[in-house]
C-alpha cells in the first residue's frame, strides 16, 4: 500500500455518497434453453444502479471529463466465436468460459449500461491499483479486481437491499469478522483500502474452502453454505456449472456477469465504449485526531467543503470523528493539513456547545422540599374543629357528639393495632440453616454481625442449625 500515490489514494477515498442502489426495471436476464424453455435470471444489484447517479456523485464532477473518441454510439454484433477467442485472449489465472448466459450479459454491459460502462473506465484509473495491491498480497488472481465492478459499479458507499455496503458489499457481520469496524459513527466498509485488504482476505479463506475460482465468487455471492448444499443436491459436483440449477437466481447470474465485467473491461474499444478522462487529484494526506471533531468543525476553521471531506473520508457515517474512542485519522488536502495543524484548538473549540452536544458528566434533579402551610387563623381552626367534632363552645354543644366519642374510641384501637404490626415488622426472625454462619446471614438480611449478636445476646460466632434468629 505505501507505493500507491497519495494523489491516488485521494481520489479513491473520494468517490462517495450516501445514496442506496437505485432500482433499474431490468432486474432480469431471460435465457432460452436448449428444450426451449425460458430461464429466468436476477441481475446482480451493482448492474442496476443508474448512471446518473454515479456521474452526479462529487469527484465524478471534479475529476471525470466526458471524452469525445470520435466513436459512433453504435454496439456492433460479434459472432460468439469472437467472444469465445477474445475470452481466451484474456491473461487470466481463473477461467473465463463463454456461453448463452454469459452473452446475454456482455450484452447487457455493452448495450443498457454503456453510460455506467465509461464512467467505470473513467474510476478504475484510480481503484484498480488498490484492488490489484491488495489481491497481490494474498497471492490471488488479478482478474478479481473486477469483482467490485458487478458488486457496487465502483460506487464505494452504496449500500444494497440486504444491507451490504462498499466497494466489495460486505454484510455487516462479514464485515467484522475480517477486521472492518462497523458501529453508530464508523463503517470501515465503505473505506476503500481496508475493505479491499478485507475482501483479498476473504476471497483466499474462500478458496482454501472450494479450490475453486468461479465456486469462490459464487460463495461471495451468497455464502458458501448455500454453495455447499447446491453441491449436494447436484450429487456432489465441484463445478459452477454442474450444480448452476441449483443456486439461488441472482447466484445463476453472478459469474456470468463476472466473466461479462472482465470482457468489458477489456474489449469496450471494440462496442465503441468511450472511457471518461480522468484528471489528477489534488494530493491528500491524513493526520490523527484523539478527541472527537466535527466536520463542521474543520471546514468552518480550514476553509475546506464539507463536500470534499464527506468523500475524502466516507467511513465517516455521521459526520463526527470519534477521536476519543482511539486515535482516528482524517483525510485531507495537504494544504488543509497545515492549516489543521496551525489551527487545531481553533477547530475543537469552533462552535463545539452546538456540534458536539454528547454530555460526559450530569446532574441529576434534586426533588424539591415540600412546603410547609402558612399557619392558619387560630378562631377559623377552633370553629372547623368544633363542628367537625361537635365539641362544645360557646355557640352551644354540637350536633353530633356522640359520634365524636364514638369515632374518637375507635380510632385509638386502631392505633394501638397500627403500633403493633409496626413494632412486628421492626422485629424479624429467621430460621438457621446448615452451614451457616453469622456473617452470611448478616449480608443476607443488609445488617452487621455485631447488631445480630446484640439483637440475639450471642457472645462469639456460635449458632445452631434450626435455632431462630433475630435479623430485625
């Protein structure tokens, strides 16, 4: 990775946007088989995401140029003995075998998808060297570089119906198993770099599985169980082909459409395909941050757009670098690396009460104290009691008096009973069990030994099983 250009790496930490794979009405491929029969397949997510939405994305605007090559807009036909030799021609470690199923999506590249096609030439400028460093690595076949072509149209934060996101599609939990960080704030996923590290990590676990390579990009594709058992139902074949019937349709579709990528990819010249002109990125570097800063942050001090950092750092979910998790990088311009670095406490203190709202301590509200009654005029209280009681006064004996007595009676018995059960609740006796020992019991019932020994008049710490034993 440190012989890839800075000037690169800016460009392909870039490319990204927030948006979902947009749904194309060609979501299917239909194939007629030798008896005559229609063979309907599902087109992979990544070829249905819509040109527009990749030219519109901010470095396809900065750095891509539309190129005039003089070509007419015109997809020539070839007969399938040229497909089958220019195929053949391909240097190519894995094997890259022609069929109907494979035509049907060379011809959905070279025909529906042109525009995608020139705008994937345009970026693989700056994402092949990346994906072909990383696959060199692990020792794997550099034809798999074309694997994210079908996967996200080199779109590195789009995001599938399932949930997989980046340039390799990684599902969350895969994502995690090889070493990507997911959480609120973080999604290495989208991260060029570390997902194409990830993905030449997993690409060679799975051909340490299946010995393999078009069983090791269909299990990219659906996972290498479902692999597994389509093997078994095909009576234990090992070859894509053999167990085709019965993998999951957009499985059916998977390698064709690789084999399709790697044709086009190659051959675009020959369908009058233009390539869009890349131009050279302004160099970039990163610089470590260990406490959290807000993107806002850094353009409002640096003078650099919220636009470009969004995309020179998209692993960023939520526009907050969490430097105080642990020390994170932020990629920049250079000459916004220096106005960083000379201004770093202005950027953590620029409107920091409104962007960084997370409290690392509170308070909490004291209930407030219950205010006691303005005293009261004394006649007004000697009349209420008087007539509530019909105690006698001046203005002659009350009406109800005897049931004054009466009441008065009985609400002292039923104070009495009241100070009875509360003196039973104040006092509680329990039963010693075996083994136990006055320490034990103490924290059992939230007392001390020495108040079980004074409630109990014990001198020492011997007890007996089956004895009582105060505890309240």
């Amino acid at each position: 990775m440190k012989r890839i250009q800075l000037y690169i790496l800016g460009f392909l930490l870039t490319f990204g946007s927030n948006q979902a794979l947009a749904q194309n009405t060609q979501d299917e491929i239909t194939v007629i088989t030798e008896d005559g029969t229609e063979d309907i397949i599902d087109v992979p997510e990544g070829m249905m995401l819509e040109a527009d939405s990749l030219l519109n994305l901010y470095n396809s605007q900065t750095y891509l140029r539309e190129e005039d090559c003089n070509y007419r807009d015109v997809n020539p036909e070839f007969p399938r003995e040229v497909y089958i030799e220019r195929l053949r021609r391909i240097p190519s470690r894995m094997e890259l075998a022609y069929n109907d199923v494979v035509r049907k999506f060379i011809d959905r590249y070279t025909n529906n998808l042109r525009r995608s096609v020139s705008y994937m030439l345009g970026a693989a400028n700056f994402y092949m060297p990346i994906f072909e460093e990383a696959l060199e690595a692990y020792g794997l076949p550099l034809e798999l570089k074309y694997l994210p072509v079908i996967e996200s149209a080199l779109h590195p934060s789009v995001t599938s119906r399932a949930g997989a996101s980046g340039l390799w599609q990684f599902m969350v939990q895969t994502g995690k198993n090889y070493g990507l960080e997911v959480n609120s704030l973080v999604d290495e996923r989208r991260d060029p770099i570390k997902s194409s590290y990830a993905a030449a990590q997993y690409l060679r676990d799975l051909y340490k599985i299946f010995g393999d390579w078009n069983l090791v990009i269909a299990a990219y594709n659906c996972g290498p169980a479902t692999i597994n058992k389509a093997m078994h139902r095909a009576n234990g074949a090992t070859d894509y082909w053999q167990i085709y019937r019965y993998l999951p349709r957009e499985t059916q579709g998977y390698v064709p459409a690789f084999i399709a990528a790697n044709y086009v990819m190659t051959y675009y010249c020959d369908h009058n395909i233009c390539p869009m002109r890349s131009d050279l990125p302004v160099k970039s570097d990163t610089i470590m941050v260990s406490r959290d800063v807000h993107f806002k942050q850094i353009a409002g001090v640096t003078g650099i757009s919220i636009e470009e950092l969004r995309t020179l750092n998209p692993q960023y979910r939520r526009d907050l670098v969490n430097g105080y998790s642990k020390p994170s990088a932020i990629r920049m311009p250079q000459k916004y690396i220096a106005a960083f670095i000379d201004m770093e406490d202005s950027v953590y203190a620029f409107d920091s009460n409104r962007l960084l709202t997370k409290r690392a301590e509170v308070e909490v509200a004291q209930v407030p104290a219950v205010q006691q009654p303005a005293p009261r005029n004394s006649y007004v209280q000697n009349q209420r009691s008087t007539q509530q009681y019909g105690m006698k006064s001046k203005y002659g004996r009350g009406r109800h008096a005897n049931i004054a007595k009466q009441t008065t009676k009985k609400e002292k018995h039923q104070g009495r009973k009241k100070r009875g059960r509360k003196r039973e609740e104040r006092t509680q006796s329990v039963t010693i069990q075996q083994g136990q020992t006055l320490s034990q019991l103490a924290r059992k019932h939230g007392t001390t030994v020495d108040k079980l020994r004074k409630l109990n008049g014990i001198k020492g710490d011997n007890i007996r099983a089956g004895k009582p034993i105060r505890v309240k």
